[in-house]
C-alpha cells in the first residue's frame, strides 16, 4: 500500500471531526522524526508503507507507550513491526479525531 494513498484519509479522517491537517502531520512528524518537507517528500515518491517507514528518519522511543484497540486488535500485541508502527499510527490519527487534546496523543 503506497503512502500517498493512506495520508490523504488519515488527514480526512481529522478534518471530518474538525481537527486539521497540520495536526496529523504534527503526530506523523513526532512518531516517524520525518521533517515536513522529508514528509511530503515522500509522498511525492508514492512510497509504499515498508518505505515509509523504514526511512523514517528516527522513530520516536516513546511510540511504546501508545496502547489500546485499533480494529479490535490491541496495538501493543502486534508482533509484526511495521504492522506494530502502522497500527501506533492509526491509534493515534483516532485519537485526534476523537477530540484528545495534543499534548496528551503526544505522550507529553
């Protein structure tokens, strides 16, 4: 699954609850350290999943401490680690969009 095709729905997925873009990127460019411009990036290259996340330039140690249920599956029991990170990025998209404040999706 390529990059380009799941960013635009994690950013819908947000703005369908009033929450923005420049929120999702903040919660992508915490969990991956990808700066903005290496985040567009690649989307611009349609980078698959594997990629993305491979690349990221350094994913944030505290992800460990994102928990709880993504479609029915705890994410802390993936035992998959791009699985694991996909599912650490979904719960926190679902967060935002159920009006958790930043700060606390950010593990601050």
């Amino acid at each position: 699954m390529r990059w380009s095709s799941v960013y635009p729905l994690y950013v819908q997925k947000a703005e369908r609850k009033n929450r923005t873009k420049e929120e999702v990127d903040r919660i992508i460019r915490w969990l991956t350290g990808y700066s903005q411009e290496q985040l567009q990036r690649q989307i611009r290259l349609e980078s698959d999943l594997e990629t993305f996340f491979a690349e990221a330039p350094s994913f944030n140690p505290n992800a460990s401490l994102i928990k709880g249920v993504v479609c029915g599956v705890r994410v802390e029991d993936v035992e998959d680690p791009l699985m694991r990170k996909v599912r650490y990025l979904d719960k926190l998209i679902d967060e935002l969009a159920k009006g958790k404040a930043l700060d606390k999706i950010l593990r601050q």
